[in-house]
C-alpha cells in the first residue's frame, strides 16, 4: 500500500518531497526549492509525519530518512547531495520549471 501511495505522488515532470514537518533537514529542503520559479504543480511537497509505512517504505528504498527528495521519477537525495549537484540543469530538463 506504502509503494502505492509513494508512486501516486511522483510525476516525471515535476519534483516531489517527501518531508516530515518538525525536520529541520526537511525545510532546508523546502526552502532551498523556494528559490525556483517552477510551474504550476511543478513541486509538490508531500508531508509524510505519522505515516509510519510510508517512511518505512522510503527509508528502504532510499536508504536515508526524510527528505526524500525526487526529480522526475528518481531519487536524488537529501540535501547535502542538492547543494553538489547541478540542480538547475536537473529542473530544466523534466521541464520543471518556467
């Protein structure tokens, strides 16, 4: 059901968190996409607190607790790997952004 509800949620033309909303790691992560113009349903910011499958579900599948964070249908990572990477380029090419 976990797996169900997670790929309901990822598109492959937008960008998808998955936060918890007392992490501080979690609204760095919000913050840090703030910064972007993206179109409309573009980012999608999905609280997963109290949803213990659901994390359960990510943890394993990510390796790493929340944020997950997924460009398209990948995952990238959290927010140490969002800061090295060349993220802009990753947004303009699922057409993510205005």
């Amino acid at each position: 059901m976990a797996d169900r509800y997670v790929k309901g949620k990822i598109r492959n033309d937008g960008v998808t968190l998955f936060v918890e909303k007392d992490s501080t790691r979690c609204k760095n992560v919000e913050e840090m996409f703030k910064k972007y113009n993206f179109v409309p349903g573009g980012l999608k910011v999905v609280d997963i607190t109290g949803k213990e499958d659901v994390q359960d579900y990510l943890q394993q599948r990510t390796k790493q607790s929340a944020p997950h964070v997924f460009i398209g249908k990948q995952c990238i990572g959290g927010l140490s790997i969002l800061e090295s990477c060349e993220l802009p380029r990753m947004l303009q090419r699922i057409g993510a952004l205005k």
